[in-house]
C-alpha cells in the first residue's frame, strides 16, 4: 500500500513538472521569437532540455513489473540530459570562442558529451522506435571504423575527443541545421497549432467542409478531404491528423455508403497531403527554408501548386467513387448553412490570414506565428465558447510543446547521421555514387532518390527522412542539373508519401482500426488514391511551370496540360466514367495521362488525342451495349 502511494506521488510531481515545463517551454519560444533568438547552441540546447525533460519525466513503462526501474532509468536520464545541456548553455560564450580541432576538448567535455549523445538516441528510440537510433550508431560505427575500410569507405578516422567535439560542441553534430529548425520554426508553429485546436478551430473545420460539400454527390468524402487537410496544416503530423480526425470522419463517410478500407484511405490520403499544403507544411519545410537559405513564403509558393494538384487529384477520385456507388450528399437537414457557420466562428479564419500577411509581408517565419498565436488569443474572445481563459492558454502550452517532442527528438539524431556525413565526406562520395550508378541519367537518379526517401520514410518520420536525403542524395540532383529547391521538394514530398506507401504505409495502419478495415486494403486504396503524387514531383523535376518559376506562358501550360493530366489519370485509377472503363482501356488512358503531364507540346497532343480516342471508344461502347 505504502508502495502505492508512492508511486501515485512520483506520478502527480511528475504530472505538475511536465505542466510547468511545458508552459516554461511555450514561454521560452515564444519570448525568443519576439525578442530575438539566443546566440551560438544556446537557443537549440535549451529548446532541447526542455524536450527530454518534459519526455522522460512523462515516460511510463506499460509493464507494472519494470515500472520502477523505468522511473530510475527516467530520472537518470534526465538529469544527464540536464547536466550536458546545462554546461553546454552556461559555457556557451566561453564555446563560441574557441577554435575547432584547435582547442583542446577536455575529459568533462568528453563524458557531457558521450552523456548526451546516449540520451539522445534513447530518447529517439522510445519516441520513434528502433530504426532512426539504429541508422545513427551505424553511422557512429563507421566513424571509428572507416580508417579499417577499403575504397570510397575508408576515411583517415577520428579520435573519441574529436568526434564529441563535432558532435557537443558545434553546430555541425547534434546542434545542427536540423534541430536549429525544431527550436525556431517548428516549434513555433506547434504553439500555434494547439492554441487553434483549443480555441476551437478544429470543429470550425469539421463544420465548415461540412457545409461547403456536404450536400453534392459524394459529401462525406469530400467533407473528410477538406477538414483532413485544413487540420493536417495545423497538427504537423499525418499520424496524428489521422487519429484526431478519423473518429469523426471516416465513420462519417460509412455512414454516406463508402465502403469502409475507401472511407480509411482517403482520411489517409488527405491527412498525408496536409503535410505538403502551405501555408503551414510539415516541419520539413521549415528545415529545407533554412537549408536553401530562402524564405518560407517562397518555399509556400512554390509548393502551392503542386499541393493543389494533390488534392484535386483525391477529391475526384472522392466523386468518382461516389458516381460508382450511386451515393448521394448528406441530407439538407443535417447541414448548417455556411454563412451560419462563418457568422457562428469565421473569425477563427483570421490566425491563418494573420500568418499569410506577415509571411508575405518578408517577416519570419518565428515573428508571423507568434502573431499568429496573438491573434487566436484575441479573436477567441469574440465567443465565450472559444474564449482562451488563463486555463486554456495553460493547456495550450502544454500541448503544443509536447506536440514538437517527437520532430526536436528526430532532428537531434539526424544532426549525429549528418555529421558523421560531413567530417568523414561520405556525404560527398555518396553524391559521387548516385551520379555514378546512374550513369549520369537523370531519371535513374530521380527513381533511386525517390526509392531511398520512401524507404527511409518507412522507418522514420519524413521530417528525418528528408534532412537525411538533404544530406545525402539532394546533392547529387543538384549537381544532375536540377535546381535546389526542385531537388529538396522531390525529396520532402517522397518523403512525406512514404506514409501511406505500402507495405509499410504506417498512415493506412492507424486509420484502418478506426475504419474497423483491412490495413493491407486500406494502404493499397491509399496508394492508389495518391498515384498522382508520385507523378507530379517528376513533373516539377524536368520543368519549373508547376512550381510557378518561369514565364507566365509557360507557367499557364504547365499548370493546365498538368491539372488535365491528372483529371485523365484520376478516371484510369477509379475505373469510372459514366460508366465502368474496361481493363484494357484504362491502360492506355493511364498512358495519356502521364503524356499530357511530361511538359512539352508534342506529348500533349499525343496524350489528348489518346486520351480523346479512348473515352470516345468507351463511351461509344456503353451507348451501344448499355451496362445493365
């Protein structure tokens, strides 16, 4: 008994620390944003010690057996976390001082570091699983072990002081570009996720696709498309985004007469795409804007397009189905009007609005989410229901700081991949090898790209799989001919599919309980539902229209021949045109449409007039032979 109630009192200290350092967190990030940010590792070392303490003092182990020696373990790691940041922030002037491979790294330095670098991974590990900490002590070992190698693997090798040095003590290890995003960026951008989802915004969304689309053939669906997306630009996750909406959507769209591994795909489909749609992507985008060294309202122009793209492609495949089955919308009755909805809590539009203007406006991207944030808080107290009160400010907070735990966690790993990367060259020789391999093809170096990004995207978050890709095979692209910001869109947007890419399509797994489907089923209707989204990269790879880079002529082309492609590849996927479309007929179709979306003048009066052929031929048949 006695055991009991110490335990329940090791649970409540617990509880109250991870509210008080969630809110520390929040304030912290949010006064840096408007005050400006902290010099050398300082800012990242802090934004990451709130992170491991906030997740190892949550951390409970499921078996009640090792419950114990996991709170031990907790507090252990904890404090090394809190001793190795700690130096590191106390003796930041003192470190941005000295001289790298100069200046002595001393036996304190050593162990802080060693400590450290252990916390990370196993934090990433009971964050992310096996695979991420796994590739990183690879790395770690071919560090040490590459001077016993042979070939493009065989680096001189590196002392134990050098390599912590590398990795504790500069920003080119574990305090790199990638977690110097999650403590500015993404961050910020969590905070303003959650003070929307408090305040509201969430239902807002559900309420108004509701309104917009719930009446046309196909409601449901289109319905769950919209507030899937609206809601994934805000969680930052498709994981998550899947698992807060899905309860309400996908049952939603059973209820209209989908079937129930369709009803799942699509919640998965369109939660993915929230990840790549501006203005608020995932936290990739963050990354590659400081990567690239442009601003992230360029990064969100660019991306537009093909977003749009994206989900134009769903939403017809959505209406398609819909024609298949003979579903209607969703009954008048049920509906509330849309202006009804807008007067009730429109104003919950006005964060988003608040976020563009500033972006465009050239403010960061930090300063426009901190607005952003300020003005939830205000226009929360146009209702009582939205009102942010102390208490829901708190939880806020909270909230969003713990929402940013499992990207910081990821970034701070690939920082030790990454530097590994850098001061032993493999980056560069593996730059070498793709080009190699290749043969100097740039579509064989866009399929391996593409290939190595899903796969990494199976095991990984796509956050960490695109840093590593940036790292890794965005040079080689780059050096191919392609233009950096065509390189590391190719990479984030496989890296961001690979969710719902069978046979891992991770996104498909957690919406199929909710859908009480198969997830096998779930993940290949998934994967056909985005089939133009592993098209479209390839697009923007061999042509800038889509991205809105070049003349408006050619601008206007791109984008229309693209839009018609992807309408005639929508109808090949669904098997549907007024009627069902024969196999062999959709075959060719499926041709056509990638010829009207390669860019140039003959392949889209070739795909046109296939595509033309084609249709005529089908519905000619049906109009013959009528389908009973």
């Amino acid at each position: 008994m006695e055991k009991t109630k110490g335990g329940d009192r090791y649970d409540r200290i617990c509880k109250v620390s991870i509210q008080i350092l969630g809110a520390a967190m929040a304030f912290f990030h949010l006064y840096t944003a408007l005050m400006g940010t902290l010099t050398g590792t300082c800012q990242t070392a802090v934004h990451l010690l709130f992170i491991g303490l906030i997740y190892y003092l949550g951390y409970q182990s499921k078996n009640e057996r090792w419950k114990t020696v996991t709170r031990i373990f907790n507090l252990v790691f904890a404090a090394g976390m809190a001793a190795s940041l700690g130096y590191n922030i106390l003796a930041n002037k003192k470190l941005m001082m000295r001289m790298m491979q100069v200046d002595k790294v001393t036996t304190l330095q050593v162990i802080l570091g060693i400590i450290l670098i252990v916390s990370v991974l196993e934090l990433t590990r009971r964050c992310l699983g096996m695979a991420m900490p796994i590739i990183a002590l690879i790395f770690i070992l071919y560090a040490f072990t590459a001077k016993y190698m042979s070939g493009v693997l065989y680096f001189k090798g590196i002392g134990l002081d050098r390599f912590v040095e590398q990795m504790y003590l500069t920003f080119q290890g574990v305090f790199g570009e990638a977690l110097n995003s999650s403590a500015t960026f993404v961050v910020m951008f969590c905070l303003f996720g959650s003070f929307l989802q408090v305040s509201g915004g969430g239902q807002f969304f559900l309420d108004i696709s509701k309104s917009a689309v719930g009446r046309f053939r196909g409601g449901p669906g289109m319905m769950t498309v919209i507030s899937c997306a609206l809601m994934g630009t805000i969680s930052g996750s498709a994981i998550a985004n899947v698992a807060a909406t899905g309860v309400f959507t996908i049952p939603f769209m059973k209820k209209g007469g989908y079937e129930k591994n369709f009803a799942g795909a699509v919640a998965s489909v369109a939660s993915t795409g929230g990840m790549i749609l501006p203005p608020v992507m995932g936290a990739g985008a963050f990354i590659m804007s400081e990567y690239l060294g442009i601003s992230y309202a360029r990064i969100c122009l660019y991306a537009l397009v093909p977003a749009l793209l994206y989900f134009f492609a769903v939403f017809l495949q959505v209406y398609l189905e819909a024609r298949r089955l003979n579903l209607s919308g969703v009954p008048r009755e049920e509906i509330e009007p849309a202006l009804s909805v807008m007067k009730r809590a429109g104003y919950l539009l006005i964060p988003l609005l608040v976020i563009i203007y500033f972006l465009c406006a050239g403010y960061s991207a930090m300063r426009a989410a901190f607005y952003g944030i300020i003005s939830i808080i205000i226009v929360s107290f146009f209702r009582r229901e939205t009102r942010m009160t102390p208490k829901k400010c708190l939880e806020a907070m909270v909230l969003g700081s713990k929402s940013c735990i499992s990207v910081a966690t990821a970034c701070a790993s690939a920082g030790i991949i990454i530097g590994v990367l850098r001061f032993t060259g493999l980056g560069l020789k593996f730059t070498s090898a793709v080009v190699s391999i290749s043969g100097g093809n740039l579509m064989v170096a866009l399929i391996l790209t593409m290939i190595a990004s899903i796969i990494l995207g199976m095991g990984i978050p796509p956050t960490a799989a695109y840093v590593m890709q940036a790292a890794l095979t965005a040079p080689a692209l780059v050096q191919m001919g392609l233009e950096p910001i065509q390189a590391h869109l190719f990479i984030f947007y496989f890296s961001c599919m690979a969710g719902i890419t069978p046979p891992v399509a991770i996104c498909a797994y957690t919406a199929a309980p909710i859908a009480e489907g198969n997830p096998g089923k779930v993940g290949f209707q998934a994967f056909r539902l985005a089939l133009s989204s592993f098209i479209v990269p390839y697009v923007f790879a061999y042509g800038t229209g889509i991205l809105l880079v070049g003349n408006i002529v050619d601008i206007i082309l791109a984008v229309c021949t693209t839009l018609i492609g992807i309408a005639i590849l929508s109808v090949a996927v669904s098997g549907w045109l007024k009627y069902p479309i024969k196999a062999y007929l959709r075959v060719p179709l499926f041709g056509a449409a990638v010829l009207m979306m390669v860019q140039g003048v003959t392949t889209d009066l070739v795909g046109i007039l296939v595509a033309s052929v084609i249709c005529g031929i089908h519905l000619r048949r049906q109009a013959i032979v009528p389908v009973k």
